[in-house]
C-alpha cells in the first residue's frame, strides 16, 4: 500500500508513525549504561550470597539476589595488573606480553594499552562515554581510551590518585554519572578494597570485634564491608538519577585475599611481602584465582540465578560488548555469555589455564622457598585441578571432592598429569602467537 497517495494517505501515515513511536517505547533499553566492578583480593569465600556466615556484604548479596550470578569465575592471574589488563582489553596475560613485545618499534611512544583494542575504546566507537576510577596500572586514563578518568600521570602517583575514590568519597563518579545520566555511559569502578592497608572506619570494623578472629582477619573483614556499603551508595546514586533499570552492573574481585603469612623471615617479623597466605594470592591454587561473577540489568537479566559453569574474567570483554550490540573483538580467547545468562543457552565445558610468572616465596608447609618465584602453569576443569610449576614437582588435586586441595594426585595420576600438561603446552603456544594489530587503534606509526 502507497501511504503518500488516497484520500487517506496521511491519516495512514500518521497512524504508521504513532505506531512505531508507541512500539519504540514500549521496547527495553537496548544500550545500557555499563559499569564494571571490580572487588581488589577478595576471596571467593567471603561473601553472603556465597555461604560466608563472617562476611557481612548486604549490597553485594542484593546484587547478587537481582541478577545472574557465575559461581566458579576464575581470574587469569592471581596478582592484579595482569588480571587488570585482562578485564581491560580482553586478553589474557600472556598474549599481553607478547603483544606488547610485537608493540616495542621505535616510534612506540607510550604504553603499550594504547595501541590495543580496549573496552573503553572499543565502546567509545559506538558511542560510549567512559570514566575510570580505582586501581588501574595502564598509563594514565587518554591512554587506555577513557574519555576522563582519575589517573593523570602514570606509575606510582597515578594509581596513588585512583586509589582515593571510596576511600575519600564518590563525588568524581557521582558527578560523571550526573553529567551523563543521558547515556549510555562505561564507568570503571576499581576501588582498592579489601585489598591492604585493611584500615576500616570504625562503622564497619565493630560487627566483627566480638569474634575470635585474628585481628588481621577482622581488619580485613572490615575492609570487605567497607567495599559493599561503597557499592550501595553507588547503586543508590543511580537509583537517585532515575538510571537503574538502563544500568548493567558487572562484579568480579581481581584476585584472591591477602592474608598475612606467618612465616618468620629471620628477622622476628611476619613475611609481609607477596601476601595470600599459601594458597591465596600470588599462588596458583584456587583460592588465588576463583571469584564469584555477576550481571545485574533489572528487568533484562534473569534475577537469583546461579551457574556453575567455569568461566573466566576474559569472557567479561565480549560478554559486555554483546550486551552493548557491539561484535567480538578478534584474537580474544573470551567466550560470550550472554546467551547463557539471558536465555540459558547450555555453554560446552572448556577448562581454565593460565599462568603464573612470579609467585608467593613460601610453600604450603611453611618454607621460604626462593625457587617459587620462577612461576608455573594451572589446569582446571570441573573436576580437576592441576599445578605445572618451573621449578617445582607438579601437583594434581581432584577439587570436586578435594575443595581444600589437600590431596596431591599427580603420581597415582601419570596419565591425566601428561594430558594436562599437553594442554597447557598447545595454550602457551597460542598466547605466544603473532596476531595483525588490533582493529579501533591507530597504528603505532601513527603515533
């Protein structure tokens, strides 16, 4: 039918357009504002919503409550700048490095971020604004593509200006938000919480001065706290402005908790480098790696969800892409799981590894040992867990009825200890491989 002709012609036309204007508005917001989370050695364990009856975190458990939540998400470092890099570019810490040596020309004048694909980045070509907030170790702010940001030099005294944000208030992301409640916007919320000098106001240390935990426990639990009420009042400032529902929240701690080792240096004096505790951070056992993963879009992700599948934070790139309408960047080993979440679309297995290059100095029965520090590799899947040190024998633990990884297996298990390793061997070769220069940058000749 001809619109524009007949005695009804603009009626038709008239009703037409009211249609699709109504139709229009009726529909969910399809660009979300996106901001991502990031929890600083938080261990996996200390939450609410994952069966913690210490860890007191209200906000972090209604999130939770509200959204999908994966169980078993998996850092791909247990130490934060290559976890960090992950999240921010969707590579894994090795193809990092190897990028950044195909990066070293001449006429490279900057860090390495700048010439990579990175959510900011990529984001801001279809229209995104970005800020960054919190623990950030890429050069300054322009650098990784934010459109503002609290790192303005880089090094040292940048991350010293990031750090301040939940620590000494909110007011530079409350005020991004405000200037951008129109949208759609990226905010990289990283405050440096749990994460050490565990140094809590009051308000949050008091709940837990009746238990009988050590006091670096305590301190630490605090500073747990601390991180969730900051949450909430980030949530509640979105509440405020009327952009809840066009918000996608996304949570994940980069690595796991920094407990003090009590190994005893020789000098009368806890080792306080390197923290973790043997199994924590800077090791490769799972209470290093694994964090809790969330998505929270109310009304557009289905709430109290959990899954169990094993995912890493490399799938968080193209997943967030995905809920922005944006396609995969390539030469990432990230899944998008957007299908799962918002439709239950079954997911293969596929294992987690990755690799170490520096850890803790002190084993698990209490030795300094200088030769952990030359790194290692880890397999895990949903049963099993396997440790492939540089300098160390491997260790192999069937987690699905090992949680504590208190059994070593790997002499009983010759076989599956090669199988893992061959594994491991054909990962490491593809992080190593050159890949042609990302697409959204500039070249480096460029510059």
């Amino acid at each position: 039918m001809n619109f524009e002709s007949g005695p009804f012609g603009g009626l038709a036309r008239g009703l037409l357009i009211a249609a699709l204007l109504l139709c229009s508005c009726s529909q969910p917001v399809e660009r979300p504002n996106i901001i991502l989370v990031i929890g600083d050695d938080h261990g996996y364990r200390d939450f609410g919503f994952m069966g913690s009856e210490t860890a007191i975190t209200p906000r972090l458990d209604a999130l939770a409550a509200g959204g999908t939540v994966f169980t078993h998400g998996y850092s791909t470092a247990s130490n934060c700048q290559p976890s960090l890099r992950t999240l921010l570019t969707g590579l894994e810490p090795l193809q990092f490095s190897a990028r950044a040596k195909q990066l070293s020309a001449p006429d490279s004048t900057g860090p390495e971020v700048r010439h990579l694909a990175t959510l900011p980045r990529v984001l801001g070509a279809h229209g995104y604004t970005s800020f960054q907030s919190g623990k950030y170790w890429e050069g300054t702010f322009a650098d990784a593509g934010f459109d503002e940001g609290m790192q303005t030099v880089a090094g040292i005294a940048g991350a010293r200006q990031s750090n301040r944000i939940l620590r000494e208030g909110l007011d530079p992301v409350f005020d991004f938000i405000d200037r951008n409640r129109e949208g759609p916007f990226f905010l990289w919320f990283a405050p440096k919480l749990p994460h050490i000098p565990h140094d809590p106001p009051s308000e949050f240390l008091r709940p837990y001065l009746d238990s009988d935990l050590p006091i670096d426990v305590v301190t630490y639990y605090g500073s747990v706290t601390w991180f969730d009420d900051g949450l909430g009042r980030l949530i509640d400032h979105l509440v405020r402005a009327g952009i809840r529902e066009q918000t996608l929240i996304v949570y994940a701690s980069d690595n796991g908790w920094e407990e003090v080792s009590r190994i005893d240096t020789g000098r009368g004096v806890p080792q306080l480098t390197m923290l973790g505790g043997p199994n924590g951070k800077m090791s490769l056992y799972d209470p290093g790696f694994r964090t809790p993963v969330i998505f929270d879009w109310p009304g557009r992700i289905p709430a109290g969800v959990e899954i169990d599948n094993l995912i890493s934070l490399a799938d968080l790139f193209p997943t967030i892409l995905s809920f922005a309408g944006i396609e995969a960047v390539p030469d990432r080993d990230g899944r998008d799981l957007r299908a799962l979440i918002e439709h239950s679309v079954p997911l293969a297995p596929k294992p987690v590894i990755g690799m170490m290059e520096g850890l803790r100095p002190d084993d698990r029965n209490g030795k300094l040992l200088a030769r952990n520090r030359s790194g290692g590799y880890f397999y895990r899947d949903e049963t099993w867990h396997y440790i492939e040190y540089l300098a160390r024998p491997a260790e192999l633990y069937r987690v699905i009825d090992d949680p504590e990884e208190a059994h070593n297996l790997a002499q009983q298990e010759p076989e599956r200890v090669a199988r893992f390793s061959a594994q491991i061997a054909a990962w490491d070769r593809r992080m190593h491989a050159d890949v042609p220069p990302d697409a959204y940058v500039e070249p480096i000749s460029g510059d």
